[in-house]
C-alpha cells in the first residue's frame, strides 16, 4: 500500500507555474503541441478565450519556459516527441 502512494502523481490544482508542475512531476494535460502552433504560426495576436480555470496563465507560463529554453521541462512531452527543437530568446520578465 505505501508504494502504491509513492507512483501516485498529484494534480497541481491551481497552480500556474509550468516549471513548478514538471520539477515536481504532478500530473497535468499536455498541452504542449498547441504551444508549437502558436510558435511557428505567422498569426500576430491570439485571443484566449476560454472560461475560468482552463489553464491560460499555465499556458502562458509554458510559453515563458519554451522561449527561455528549458529543454529539460519538455522532455517527454509532445513538442520533445516530435522532435521539434527549442531555442532560447531573451525574456523581458515583468512579474513584481
């Protein structure tokens, strides 16, 4: 019974942070192939208009760590599988 609590992985309900939920191996939709179509899409905007808790700031904060180029948070994840690459850019960080 004690191991079967260790495989478990919890759901990190309300949590926004990409790199909090992959460093810590909670359990979360993968959302990641969407990430690369906003990346090499030609769009200039995107309106995100989903309801309440559907994880904009979570993706938004995925987008945060593809484009500081944190490899090791994508492993395993379909932007990884696909064999997409991820490059590093310069973020302007404007959280308080």
């Amino acid at each position: 019974m004690a191991q079967e609590k260790k495989k478990r992985r919890g759901y990190a309900v309300g949590v926004q942070e990409f790199d909090w939920i992959r460093e810590r191996g909670a359990a979360f939709a993968d959302k990641t192939e969407y990430v690369w179509k906003m990346v090499t899409t030609e769009a200039k905007y995107f309106f995100l208009s989903r309801p309440r808790r559907f994880g904009k700031s979570l993706l938004v904060d995925t987008l945060r760590c593809y484009f500081e180029g944190r490899k090791e948070l994508f492993v395993g994840l379909n932007i990884i599988e696909d064999r997409r690459t991820i490059d590093s850019y310069k973020i302007i960080n404007i959280r308080g």
